[in-house]
C-alpha cells in the first residue's frame, strides 16, 4: 500500500475558508505516480485543481496540476499554495525554481509568495462576441474594449462587464460557456469590471468545461488580464496591480500582479494551509 500526503491550502488569503482552496499532494521518489491516478485523487478531492510536488532540491521543484476532469499545463492558485505551504514546513526559502509544463518559473518563497508567470501574450481578438455574451445572459451588450484570449500560462478569454453589480449578478449558461471554451481552445471565461475603488478590477471566472463552474481565486487569468489591460492601454505598462474576485461566491480573494519594466509578469498574495491528511493507494 503507498502512502501519500495530501493538504487543503487556501490561496490568496490570510484566513481560514477565505480564497481559492487547492489541494496539494506531496510526493517521494523521482517519478510522478501515474496519470490516472493523480486525475483520481484530484477528482475525490473536488477543488478546482490539485498540485502533484516533486521536490528535487531546496530550491528546485517539479509540479504538475490536475483539475478533477483533465491535467492542466499551469495552475496559479495552487502554485501559490504549494509555495505558500512549502515554506511554511520549512522545505522552501527565497528564491525557487518550478519546473511545469507551462515552462520553468521563478518562485519567492517566504510569507508572501510571488511566482513568475510564464511570457504574457494576446492571443486572438474575438470579432463575433454575440455569443459570448448571450451565454452571459448579456445579450446586446457591447463594450468599449476589446474581448480577447490573452495568455500567461494558459489561456483565458477576457470579457468586459459594465459595472461590478452586474459582474455580480450574472447567472451564466454554463453548458454554453463549455461549448464556447471548446471552440475557442481556451480554459475559461475571465470577466471583469473596472471600478475606482482601489482595486484595478473586480473579477469572475468560469471554466465549466473542466469541471469547474467558477473560482474564487484564480493567478493565471489575473496575470492575463494584466497584460490585456496594459497591452488596451487601461493601466499603465510596469507597476502593481490588486484585482477582487471570489465576491458572488462569499470567498473573496485578493489577487496581487506585478509588471516590470521589461514585461516580467508576476502574481502574488498569501496563503493558509488548513488540513492535511494521507491517501491510502492499494498498489
């Protein structure tokens, strides 16, 4: 029988069953177990992504990342909760390397996380939004920016709303968005809402077509959205960045993003670790 540690980390939070939950699992040896098996594990544990951590050094780490229906090329809030624990347990200090299939990512490990994204980019500009607004149950709708698939790990369409009480009110059409995502090749819907309340944008995001509705936190389509807002020249081209998410669903999160100067993208925030266990594998 093997035996395998798991944990339950909340993501960009200082606080008990605040954030975006992940599960973590922390594994031995030099070889991931098998790919069935760890899409098993993320599916019994139901969060929105679980991370498989294989730890080489003190500094040099492999992680891969499974939503309970598929594996995923790069997770933000589950890195920032695998780090987040990692130094916690005393494994992770300063500066790390994380190896994933997005590509290898610079990690500072302390009590505040901050982790590289992998090279931000605009994917596409979508022309026919009708759509994706009708999934929205937005019909009619016509923003002044653009919608468009932007990149920073994965990619994530991103969709004005108008204002944050109808940001927060949608009831969307999830059967819809799977089939849009799909056609698109992308992981989700990001939407936001710019305001002037000291956030740069409040945000949802919905990724039903990999088992998960919505996300109370998510890194990878934040930093994306920092690129598109700075690329639509919405924010300016290097600074720091807060984005609210997580509101409709009564986990609200506070996602950090950082753009250098010279178009390093980076998210950032805290993380609680609140239970851990062990999973029993009958070989």
């Amino acid at each position: 029988m093997e035996m395998l540690q798991y944990f339950i980390v909340d993501a960009f939070t200082d606080r008990p069953f605040g954030g975006n939950p992940a599960g973590v699992v922390l594994l031995e040896g030099d070889a991931f177990p098998e790919e069935e098996l760890m899409l098993h594990i993320a599916a019994e544990l139901r969060y929105s992504e679980t991370a498989f951590v294989r730890r080489h050094s003190e500094s040099e780490y492999t992680v891969r990342y499974f939503t309970p229906a598929a594996e995923v090329e790069l997770c933000g809030h589950a890195t920032m909760a695998t780090f987040a624990l990692l130094h916690q347990m005393h494994l992770a200090e300063g500066e790390c390397l994380c190896h994933t299939l997005a590509g290898d990512l610079r990690i500072e490990a302390g009590e505040k996380v901050l982790m590289q994204m992998a090279a931000p980019r605009i994917v596409k500009t979508i022309s026919d939004i009708t759509p994706i607004y009708h999934a929205l149950g937005l019909d009619g709708y016509r923003p002044e920016l653009p919608v468009q698939m932007a990149y920073a790990g994965l990619a994530d369409i991103m969709i004005p709303v108008a204002n944050v009480a109808t940001l927060n009110s949608l009831q969307p059409d999830m059967e819809a968005i799977s089939a849009l995502t799909r056609e698109h090749d992308t992981v989700s819907f990001h939407l936001f809402a710019l305001t002037g309340d000291g956030y740069t944008a409040h945000v949802r995001d919905f990724a039903p077509l990999y088992g998960v509705p919505e996300e109370s936190a998510t890194g990878t389509a934040n930093a994306a959205l920092t690129h598109y807002l700075a690329s639509n020249k919405v924010i300016p081209p290097h600074g720091d960045f807060t984005f609210l998410q997580g509101e409709a669903m009564h986990r609200p999160s506070v996602v950090a993003t950082r753009l250098d100067r010279d178009g390093t993208l980076y998210v950032g925030g805290t993380a609680y670790p609140l239970a851990s266990g062990e999973l029993r594998i009958e070989n």
